[in-house]
C-alpha cells in the first residue's frame, strides 16, 4: 500500500483517494480466483490488509489516528502518554496498558456524519477521525498498523544512538591524552568485513552524507567492539563511581558514565543480533524484547533523549507472534525495488508516460531474468 506524504492531501481527499482502493479490498477479502504455481486450475485466495509503517506522519493520517507527536495518543496500541518518555516505566510492556481498537472504530463511524464540534471532540478525546479503511473486514487501526523493524531499529534507533546519545552528548569527546573518535574511525576502517557486509556508514565523526540502512545494520553488529577498543583507556580510569559522584551525575543533564552506557550500548545490540534473525522461536522473541526493554528502560534512567520509536519497539514482542519475524514484514525488498525503478532512465519525463516507462522495463527485466534462467536450466540438462 502506498501511501502520500504527510503534507499532500487533506484527511477528505484522502479517504476520496482511499474509496477505490477499499472496493477492490473488499473484493479480494471476499475471494478471488488466482493461479497458483504447481496447480492445474485457479484458486481461491482471500486477502487481507496490514499498514506496514515506515513512514509515522503518513500511516497516522491513512488510518485516521493522531499523530505520534499527541500527548495521550502517542502509541495507538497501548495508553503510554508522550511525556513519559522521559520515564523507565514508558519502555516496560509490563506497565502498558492496552487500548481497545473497537473503540477507535465505534467513534470513527460516529463522527463520519457527525458536525465539526463533535468531530474535533472525538478527535481531542478519543483519538481518531475517519478512515475508509475502516469499512475492510478484520480492519484495526492500531493491530492492522505493523512497526516496520527496518526503519524503526536501523533507522531510528541505531541512527539515534550515534548521532544524539553517543556523539551529540558528547561520549567520544576527546581527552589531551585520548581520542576515542579517532580511536574508533581507526577500528571501522581497518576493519575486515566478509564481502555480503562491506559497507560501514562513511564517517562518524563528521556525521557528513545519509548512511543507508544496510550500513547501519552492518555499524550495530560490530559497534560493541569498536567502543571497547576506543573507551579502553577511559573504561579502565572509569571505576564505578561514588554515591557522591553518582548524586552529580543524577542531577546532570545526562549520565555520561562510560561503564554504564557501554553496558546498555553491549545488550541492546544483542536485542537487535536476537530480534532481527531470520527465523526466530517464541522463546528468542521473548528474550531479545526483554534485552531492548532493558536497555530502552537504562537509557531511560540516565536521562538520554529518547524519542517514540523507543517506546514502539517494544511492542515488537506481540507483533511478532502475530506477523511472524521481521524478516516477513520489514521494507528491504521494497527499498531494493524501488532502487531498481529509480535507476530506469525517463529521460527526465513525468507523468503518466512515466509508469507506462518504469512497468515497460520492469517486465523487460523479468523477461530477461526468465529467459537466462531458462538458458541455463536447458544447458544443464544437456551437460
Ligand atoms: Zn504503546
């Protein structure tokens, strides 16, 4: 489902757009007939709809949801107000408290007709408007809207923990006698990767360009190690400090205590290396969530500025047993598509012409797959 950016449509244009789209749901929901690889005749496939979400502003608007910056209705799935953002407690799945989403659709359906005042009211108070979605069959607002771990993990929060809590606050700072930054652009560099992850986000120090999501990934599974080599000196001076010390830092803005954050930094790699294997058991589910609410709860607890995504991550654990592994909902493969589609030449046309232009070469390129493969099946055949 693709869906526009937060500034184009308004919510009526919207759900105009959305009309023809949810006919032809309805359709498939009831059953279509397809052919199936390795059957003579056509079956019947039912279909179902799930909002994959990477991009938060977009998914709010298409399923009629506040936006993830509201004060109450930050998470659709449970009652985690914004500002406890800044609390352990808002990172602990134990203490959410769940939302009913037949709530959200009754009051949907009650301001479709209803006048202005009662609208803006519904939507102040229990946090949606309407969404022609909602007319879908098993349609939820909130469990239909699946946290996309890509964008979410690599994207958020990985990206987070280097630019804001270890570089922005000042964590790789330098001493007369240490440099860790420079340390650690020493580690990545000389660093020999396998040749499936070799690439590295091109500099942190200067935070220049926009490292892509693979980059990332490859960066989290390998960070533990580079801070150790960087911080070894300063790990070593560092000894746990004082009730004194520890009073100061409290009252500090953050806690920039290198034991500590190297110990949070060393589990919520592991919730990542657990949460983001291809196949994974109920049991590792479990235990990585449980690593990244720890960890999400730690930086809590020091005062690190955490945003949303934080807080999302941690219903990964019910999503999971519901979606499957990431591997089955994450946006990898579509990233990859459209870095395909963005390569085909248009001569700078736009327009219609356009996907005439991008479906044309997309089948050419199928063909051309289908055509080599049959090759080279036939020759086996004859070898
Ligand atoms: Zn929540």
């Amino acid at each position: 489902m693709v869906m526009p950016g937060p500034d184009e449509p308004s919510l009526e244009e919207m759900n105009y757009l959305l009309e023809p789209f949810v006919e032809s749901m309805l359709r498939l929901e009831k059953g279509v007939e397809f052919t199936v690889h390795g059957h003579d005749d056509p079956e019947v496939s039912h279909s179902h709809l799930y909002c994959n979400i990477s991009d938060l502003p977009s998914s709010r608007k298409v399923t009629g949801l506040q936006g993830h910056s509201s004060k109450f209705f930050m998470c659709p799935t449970c009652k985690t107000p914004s500002f406890s953002l800044a609390h352990p407690s808002c990172f602990d799945p134990s203490n959410f408290k769940d939302r009913d989403d037949w709530r959200y659709i009754k009051y949907s359906f009650r301001l479709r007709n209803a006048d202005s005042a009662t609208v803006d009211a519904i939507h102040e108070n229990r946090g949606v408007h309407w969404s022609a979605l909602n007319y879908l069959l098993g349609w939820m607002p909130a469990r239909s809207s699946v946290v996309e771990f890509m964008h979410a993990v690599f994207l958020g929060l990985v990206k987070h923990l280097n630019r804001i809590i270890l570089i922005k606050s000042g964590l790789l700072n330098g001493t007369r006698l240490v440099k860790p930054m420079d340390r650690l652009e020493a580690f990545f560099s000389g660093l020999v990767r396998p040749v499936e992850a070799n690439r590295l986000p091109p500099s942190l120090s200067t935070g220049k360009g926009s490292p892509k999501v693979d980059q990332w990934r490859n960066q989290i599974a390998v960070l533990f190690v580079a801070l150790y080599d960087a911080w070894a000196h300063l790990l070593a001076c560092n000894t746990h400090p004082s009730d004194a010390e520890t009073n100061r830092v409290n009252s500090a803005k953050m806690d920039c205590n290198l034991r500590q954050h190297y110990a949070v930094i060393l589990e919520f790699s592991a919730a990542v290396c657990i949460l983001s294997s291809q196949s994974i058991s109920p049991d590792n589910v479990c235990r990585g969530r449980a690593a990244l609410s720890h960890a999400t709860q730690s930086w809590a607890r020091m005062g690190c500025h955490l945003t949303p995504y934080f807080h999302f991550v941690n219903h990964f654990e019910q999503q999971m047993y519901e979606f499957g592994p990431c591997y089955a909902t994450w946006a990898f493969a579509f990233e990859r598509h459209n870095g395909k589609l963005a390569k085909i030449n248009h001569n700078q046309h736009k327009g219609g012409e356009l996907k005439a232009t991008l479906m044309r070469q997309w089948w050419s390129i199928t063909f051309n797959y289908e055509l080599v493969r049959c090759l080279t099946l036939f020759s086996s055949l004859l070898d």
